[in-house]
C-alpha cells in the first residue's frame, strides 16, 4: 500500500503498541500530525519539551516499554534533550522522535537545523536520521529494539520534512522483542559458593528493566535465605519498606547505620545499579576500582560490567531472568545472617522517627509530620514523583513503598539529579492511570525553585484532567546550593535566593484547587479538602507548604551548617 511517511511512522507505531505519545507540535512534522489524527494513539500536548520528555521518560519508568516524545527540530530539540540524558543514566527505554530539516536544505545551518548524531551521540544508545520513507518500519523496530534490550535506554531518531511528506510502497514489521542475557548454571554456582563464604552479606537493588514478577522472585530469594535487601538511590520501591529484610535506601542522606552496614559487608550482590557516584557515596562506601567487599555486579549492559568496579563475579543478564535463577536458591547455614537483618530493619523503623529538627517547638510547619500526614491518608501504591533539591530528602526518608502492584513503578525521580522532572512525571503517572481507566493515587513532591522549571506542566494536568496532588516545598531559595554555600562558604550568600508567586493562587488561576499551608495544624484539613476537590472535579490540586528555609534537611538546619563552617574556620 503507498502511504506518506508520516503515515507510515504512525503505523509501524501502533504495530509495536504505542497508545500514548507526548510532544509540542511543530511544522517540521506536521505530516505525523495529521496521521496521529485518524489514528487510536492519543497525542498529548505539552507545553514545554522538556516537560514531554520528562513525561515520556516517566512512561517508559512505569510501564517498561519505550515512551514515546516528538518534538520539533532546533529548539524543540535542546529543550528534549534533559529527558534523553535523564533516561541514560536511569536506564529507562524512551524514543525521541525530532523534526529535520528537509533533504534539500541540510548542511546549509538551515533554520533550526541540528546534527543531531554529533548533539546526541554521547547520551544515547542509538541516534540515527530516516532519509527513505520505505526504511521506516525497519528503522522505528530497531529503535523499540535497541531501547529495551539489554541494559534499557533512550533512542533518537530525527526524521526530515521532506520524507515525511514523500510516498512510498512498503511492508509492515512485526512488533520488538526484547531480548536479555541470562546467568550460566556456572555463574550461579559461583555466586551460591560466595554467598556461602560470606558472614555480613548484603543485597542491593537498582537500575532498569525490573517486572513485578522479578521483584517477586526476589524477595523470595532474600525471604528463603534471611537476607538484608537495600535500594540504591531513588530505586526504593524494588522491594517492600515494610517487609522485615529491608534495611533501607543507599543514596543521598544515607542512614549512617547503613552506610556502616555497606562498609562492613563482606559481600555485595549488586543486581541491577551501575553503582555510580550517590550510590557509592562519591565511591567511598565502596573504593574504587577494587573495594575491599567481595562484590557480586549483576547488570543487563555488558559494557557497564567492570567499567569503574573490578568485581569478584561479573553476571551480564536481565533482572527478570536473574532473580528467576535465584528464586530457588537455597544457602547453606543461611540463618546465620537473620538478626543481622533483623537489627537492619530495626534501625531503619528507627530512622523513620521524628528527627530532633523537626521536634523544636519554634517549628512552625513540621514536614514530618506533613510526610507522616501523606503516608498515612494516601494508598500504599500512590505512585510518587520528584526533582531534585533538598526538599527530596523528605520524601526519600519518610515515604514507605509497599509491594509493586500490577508490574509498574511507585518512584519515579531522576538519579540524574535533574530539576523539574517531578510535575511532568506525575502528570504522565495520572495521564497514564485515566487511558488505561486504572485509577491510582499519584503525588508529586517539588522544591519551589524546581517546581518553577517545569511548572508550566500544570496547564496540561488541567486540560486533561490529570489527577495529581502536588506538594509544594517553598523555602524561597534553592535550597541545596545554599547548603552547600553555608558549608564552604558561611554567611555569604550569593545567587540562591528567591521571589516566589503565590503557587496557590497560581494553582486556581490554571483552574486547580490551590490552598497554602503555615502551620503544622493546618495540613490535614488542606489535605482533605484537596483530596475532594479532586474527586469531585477530576482534575489537579496543589498545596503550598511555606516554611523557616532554616529547616534545610530532616537531619540538620542551616544555622547549624553554619555554625561548624564558621568553627572549621575559626571564626
């Protein structure tokens, strides 16, 4: 059959399963467009680029298949680019469809033109450009293929005006199949003689390409051989927080109970992280390129196997087929690790308590128990979102993850340590939810400063009726960059201050319930009434929490950081 190229995308598109796309429209591919509109894939418009990326990135974090972006060239382009980078280095399968400048324009610096092989080279698994309109089912099924095998990540493929607009006559494709390495029964023998050896073993879990069906098979691992189970950072919802190997998260504001436990290990089985900067501690917690723990590095991308850690057992395989290989697995004398899993999760419950910053009665806004307010009103599978800044710590510490329902995802932040991502995530979380008419409770955590790199995004939870509540940290600063300025540079504060608009009176204006909280006292009953709100009129809700930017962390306050710099220096 002779079709456009842009009808031919949007077909070879709903062959591989694409049900939701998210992009800004642009000329350059107003062929795709106009295909999208007799088709069943529903085009959601945003209203920045990196807010769709950040949203198809979120899909591709929930759902395990590649979420789909188009964006316009040049601009467009740049603007989608914090998603790509945010996928690598979460391993997330995403595909980045671009606008190009037609064939008889290229290499001219034509309007908006971007080489996008030497733009996205570095932070892709694969960038390309479709010049025939007749190779685009061929280039589109090794896009979905590239993106979900092996170690999961984002592809790139810019698509011409002119080809979009061309005919041709070509057969369809037939849909990607992932493919993942497995552990050898030689392997798994090896990591079974090693476990057997070890006294204070500890399992650590992260990365992509996780299924609740692994997630199953390994807690049974840990439940059958009396193991401690950790996360690596923002990946705490691979295993239960509430179940009784579970010791706690290892990333930014660690435990320090838990950052000895990973120093005093004498072995780690790493399934899934790339164990990079957060996760190690800037590579202290384990040394590199040999730390003294035996280690056990577990990774679906052969080429991150050994590229910062020499490990004693290096494992290429996917998650799902791994832990079905230690899903049986039974270790000799194993209950000689059971009270130390036990005193794990003992001293995590512990690190949940009211922190003594919090306990001050000059507080005014006590955000544990704003967190203690949310865990226990919000169902135990709310999905979760968040950027960056030290408001995430919040969440981080005193959120509990329970089981993963229905294969998808709870957490979704970026180990990139992008500002912005937390509106976008949560709007594609609840987006997601109404288009598979499978309701969830979705809740987006936001520091005011990364609250406003992305805000826009609010216009497009209304619109669509995405039902979100979103938790606004305002502080009126950037807050982790004033920490660190106090830290090394005390009482100098330079370009870390803000002036914030009213974020509950901007709720109502995009026609959202906005109400902004002061005082401890008054967030249950915002809470409740942002909670009907959203119940009655199926769409958004915000709360402001204003508070002392004193109240820097759960575990210390500006002043304090002050005071020690100053002391360090003798002032």
């Amino acid at each position: 059959m002779t079709r456009s190229g842009g009808q031919i995308l949007v077909d070879t598109l709903q062959i591989q399963g694409v049900d939701l796309v998210f992009g800004v429209p642009g000329e350059s591919y107003l062929a795709v467009l106009d295909a999208l509109h007799d088709a069943p894939i529903r085009f959601i418009t945003n209203r920045q680029e990196g807010g769709a990326a950040f949203m198809a990135e979120a899909y591709g974090k929930l759902t395990g298949k590649p979420g789909i972006c188009f964006v316009t060239r040049g601009p467009g382009a740049t603007n989608a680019s914090i998603g790509i980078h945010t996928a690598m280095q979460d391993s997330t399968p995403m595909i980045l469809f671009i606008g190009q400048v037609g064939g008889d324009f290229v290499e001219r610096e034509a309007f908006q033109e971007i080489d996008y092989r030497r733009m996205f080279g570095p932070m892709v698994k694969w960038v390309a450009q479709i010049d025939r309109a007749e190779r685009i089912p061929e280039y589109v099924a090794r896009a979905f293929q590239t993106a979900t095998s092996g170690r999961p990540g984002p592809v790139v493929l810019a698509l011409p005006e002119d080809m979009l607009t061309s005919l041709a006559t070509v057969g369809d494709v037939a849909r990607y199949q992932p493919v993942q390495a497995a552990p050898s029964p030689a392997q798994t023998a090896s990591l079974r003689a090693l476990f057997e050896q070890a006294q204070r073993p500890l399992i650590l879990l992260g990365g992509g390409g996780w299924s609740s069906s692994a997630c199953a098979d390994l807690q049974r691992f840990a439940e059958r051989n009396h193991l401690p189970v950790a996360c690596a950072f923002r990946f705490q919802d691979l295993f239960d927080n509430c179940h009784p190997n579970y010791v706690g998260d290892v990333g930014i504001g660690i435990n320090p109970q838990l950052a000895q436990r990973v120093r005093d290990a004498d072995l780690i089985l790493a399934l899934g992280p790339r164990l990079g900067e957060m996760t190690t501690g800037g590579y202290a917690l384990l040394s590199a390129p040999r730390p003294h723990q035996r280690l056990i590095h577990v990774h679906a991308g052969v080429e991150e196997l050994g590229r910062v850690y020499q490990a004693d057992l290096l494992i290429n395989s996917g998650m799902a087929e791994m832990c079905a290989a230690l899903a049986g697995l039974d270790l000799q004398e194993s209950i000689r690790w059971t009270e130390q899993t036990a005193s794990g999760h003992r001293a995590f419950l512990d690190w949940q308590t009211e922190p003594a910053v919090c306990a001050d009665p000059a507080v005014k806004l006590n955000l544990w128990q704003v967190m203690r307010s949310l865990r226990t009103t919000l169902p135990r599978d709310t999905v979760l979102t968040n950027g960056a800044g030290n408001f995430a710590s919040w969440g981080h510490r005193f959120w509990q993850y329970g089981e993963r329902s229905a294969g998808l995802r709870t957490q979704l932040a970026p180990t990139s340590g992008a500002m912005g991502y937390g509106v976008p995530a949560g709007v594609a979380a609840a987006l997601l939810a109404n288009h598979e008419n499978r309701p969830r409770s979705v809740l987006t955590l936001a520091g005011d400063g990364d609250f406003m790199m992305n805000g826009q995004e609010l216009a497009t939870a209304v619109q669509y009726g995405a039902q979100v509540l979103f938790i606004i940290f305002n502080n009126s600063m950037f807050g982790t960059i004033r920490m660190h300025q106090e830290r090394h540079y005390p009482a100098r504060i330079s370009g870390t201050e803000l002036h914030n608009p009213d974020f509950a009176a901007l709720a109502r204006a995009y026609g959202a319930f906005g109400e902004m909280v002061e005082e401890t006292g008054q967030f249950p009953g915002a809470l409740a009434r942002a909670r009907a709100h959203m119940a009655s009129h199926a769409g958004p809700a915000l709360i402001e929490l204003r508070y002392d930017g004193d109240l820097i962390s759960p575990s210390t306050t500006l002043g304090a950081i002050r005071r020690i710099a100053q002391a360090d220096a003798g002032e």
